[in-house]
C-alpha cells in the first residue's frame, strides 16, 4: 500500500526471505504508489551470464489491482560483461510467476539486456499491464575484444523466455538498444497476443 512495503517485498525477494519468496504467494497493490524518483532494485534478481552469483526470481502472483506505480530509476548496467548479478531490469527484473492488472509510469530504465517497464525477463505470466511514459535504453557491452548485448528490450517485458503476455498496452516509450526490440517484448519464446501499442 506505500513506498515502504514495496521496497520491502523487493528485497524479501531478493535475499529469499519466507514466506515472501515462496512460489505462488499471492500479493495485491492496494493504492498507487510513486517512488518519488529512487534507484530502485528490481523484484527478482537473475543469475548473470557467467553462472556465477544469486538467483531469486519472483515465483509469486502480483496483481496490481489497476493501480500505478510511478516515478523511479533502474541502473544495472556496468559495462563489462558477466559482473552484473541483477540482469533484467525492469520494475520486476526476473520473474517466474504472474503479474497483472499493473500500471507501471514515468521509469527510466538502463542495462545490457532484458529490459522492460513491467519486468526484465519473464518465464510466467504477464496480463492486463501497461506502460506510460518510459525511457529504456540496452547499451551493448565490451567482451573481451568484441562487442554484444545492448538487446532485448521492449516496453512491458524484455524476454519472455516461456509463459504468456497478453492484454498489455504501451504508451510513449522510447526504447534505444542494439537488437531484439519490440513494443510489448524485445525478444519471445513464447506468446504475445491481444496487445496494443501507441505513440511510441
């Protein structure tokens, strides 16, 4: 219902606090909530590409009860490759579970991958969720000698590795990244249906 709550079911999430972490608990917003502008760490955190470090994803179900949650900054970018234990950034970073009936509004948003204002990467469901005046931007890291990443990004969900986005709508977002963008997902293994996108 406040600011506070929501920062901490965020870090429940992601230090694996019981009951919060346990798969299919259920969670509801109850009121609008703006995060008057802090850094915020996504819900979730996903393993990063070396197989090295914590992986908590958020298995519950949140339904947002059709209200906003406004007004933050997430930054998990830092430029070399495989460091960076919290890839996918969104306001949920990784997610395992369902959320739906959300708004999310006025988030600027910036990483090497999976990026999107309701959540970074997904292998769940995502429903009835929208996105208002957002800024993400993917930029691509040295590995090595070569360039990558800087992909994956899109104004509800980043990569929807399995699982369902459906009935999502997207309003003024401006996405910049290398590859792999998409109005409602960047990148899908599995199925977008019935969304709608406009003014971007």
């Amino acid at each position: 219902s406040n600011a506070d709550e929501l920062v901490f079911l965020a870090k429940a999430i992601n230090t694996k606090i019981a009951p919060y972490s346990n798969a299919g608990t259920n969670f509801k917003l109850t009121a609008n909530i703006d995060l008057g502008g802090r850094v915020w760490a996504p819900i979730g955190r996903m393993i990063n590409t070396n197989g090295v470090g914590e992986q908590s994803t958020f298995q519950g179900n949140f339904d947002g009860g059709n209200f906003t949650i406004s007004n933050f900054k997430v930054d998990t970018f830092d430029g070399i490759a495989g460091d960076d234990t919290n890839k996918g950034a969104g306001l949920f970073g990784a997610v395992s579970g369902t959320i739906s009936n959300l708004k999310v509004t006025d988030a600027t948003i910036v990483t090497a991958h999976w990026a999107g204002a309701i959540a970074g990467v997904i292998q769940g469901t995502v429903e009835n969720c929208s996105a208002e005046d957002i800024t993400i931007t993917c930029l691509p890291e040295l590995i090595g000698t070569e360039w990558d990443n800087g992909d994956k990004a899109g104004s509800i969900v980043g990569y929807l590795g399995s699982g369902t986005v459906t009935g999502c709508s997207a309003k003024n977002v401006d996405i910049t990244c290398y590859r792999d963008m998409g109005g409602i997902v960047g990148c899908s293994d599995g199925t977008v249906t019935n969304n709608t996108v406009g003014e971007n």
